[in-house]
C-alpha cells in the first residue's frame, strides 16, 4: 500500500542534543510538508518542499532545518532541541499544492526532551 | 479574528445521532476545503474534500460548503462511538497562502452508546 513513513515512531533526547527525524513516501507526491504539533493545537507548518524547492515558514526557529536527498525522503534536523520542542512531529505530502490537493499525514513521530 | 475558526465543542452526541461540525474561515481566495479526523495519540487522517458550493456525500459523511458565507460544515450521519476523535477543519488558501493549509483548533467530538 502506498504510504507516507516516518521514523522512529517514539524519540527521546537529551536537552541540546541534536536529532534528526526522518519521513519516506511511496505515493510519489511531489510536496512534502513538516508540522509540529503540541497537545490540543493545531498542527503548525514548519517548511515544505516542492520538488526540491524548500520553503521556510517566517516564524519557524532556527533551531530547525530540513533536508530532501530525493523525492521520496525527507528529514528534519533540530539542532540544540529544547523543552519547548516536545512535540508530535508530523510529514505530510500531496501530489502538488494548491486545489484540489489535499495532504496526506504519516504516523508522526513523538519526541520528548529531557 | 482567526483565520479558520472551528465551533469551540466539545460536542457530546447519542449513537446514531447526527452530529454537526462547522467551520469558518476569513480568506475569500481560498479554494479547497478539507476535514480531518484525528483520534487522540495519533496522526491526522483525510477524510473529506470539498472545493464547489453545495453538498458532497460520502457514506456517512456529508461535507457542506457555502463560500458566499465562508461557511463550511460536516455532517456525521448514524454516529458511531468510533467516531469520537477531534475534527479539524483546513483551508487552502489563496495569494500569499497558496498551496498552504491552514488548520482550525479542532472540534472534540464524543459519542456516547
């Protein structure tokens, strides 16, 4: 089936410790988004990616950084995580932006900060 | 004012009762409309799109759209207990927003047996 990964499911990091969070797709979708979102909001657009076109948020930290090898990986890097990052971290894609595409959501990735 | 603002819930519904979720949104550009459902824990899921004024059924589901008013709505049909997640309502906006969803908070919703 095809789908959207992401990798791991759970992570765990020390304060300031560098992580990286990995998304892969199957479905071929040419946009590739990541969200951060915490307990009772609404998922936040951090960057996204058409093609290899990056797009940075104006208010995304940072703190923050995405990469995109190839069409179907995508990383998001935080490089001195804080408290404050503890979050679900969701990658999404659609096919292309714009009507009438929606975005589709892997599992997420839940990271914690100690 | 917030750009997509969702009816505050949460929304307690009997099973198999319909139940109502609606959604405002202050961009008159923007062109599609989608819900998502998302149960606690996990991953939002798509599970209706709508981009023309009127009605648009799918099972259980009716999504609703009145771009006149900036109106869109969900209507849940024969609610299930495995229904009771949280809604959230997203807009694809237009100009500066294109290509870019922006999500309501969400509306709670419980189905009670």
């Amino acid at each position: 089936d095809a789908m959207v990964i992401q990798n791991p499911r759970y992570q765990v990091t020390q304060f300031g410790k560098p992580v990286t969070l990995s998304c892969s797709q199957t479905l071929n979708h040419n946009v590739m988004y990541w969200y951060q979102q915490k307990s009772s909001q609404a998922p936040k657009l951090l960057f996204h990616y058409y093609d290899k076109d990056f797009n940075n948020e104006a208010d995304t930290p940072d703190n923050f950084q995405s990469r995109r090898p190839n069409t179907s990986f995508c990383f998001l890097d935080i490089r001195s995580p804080g408290l404050g990052d503890a979050a679900m971290y969701l990658c999404a894609t659609s096919q292309k932006t714009g009507a009438p595409y929606g975005q589709y959501f892997g599992p997420g990735t839940r990271l914690t900060v100690t | 004012q917030k750009e997509v603002e969702q009816n505050s819930g949460p929304l307690s519904v009997p099973e198999g009762a319909i139940a109502s979720l609606n959604c405002t949104y202050s961009d008159r550009g923007s062109q599609s409309f989608f819900w998502y459902r998302q149960y606690s824990g996990k991953s939002p899921e798509l599970i209706m799109s709508i981009y023309s004024n009127g009605d648009k059924e799918d099972g259980r589901f009716t999504a609703q759209l009145n771009k006149a008013s900036q109106y869109v709505s969900l209507l849940i049909r024969d609610s299930q207990p495995s229904d009771s997640a949280t809604y959230l309502c997203a807009v694809n906006g237009g100009g500066t927003s294109y290509g870019k969803l922006t999500f309501g908070q969400g509306t709670i919703l419980t189905v009670h047996p």
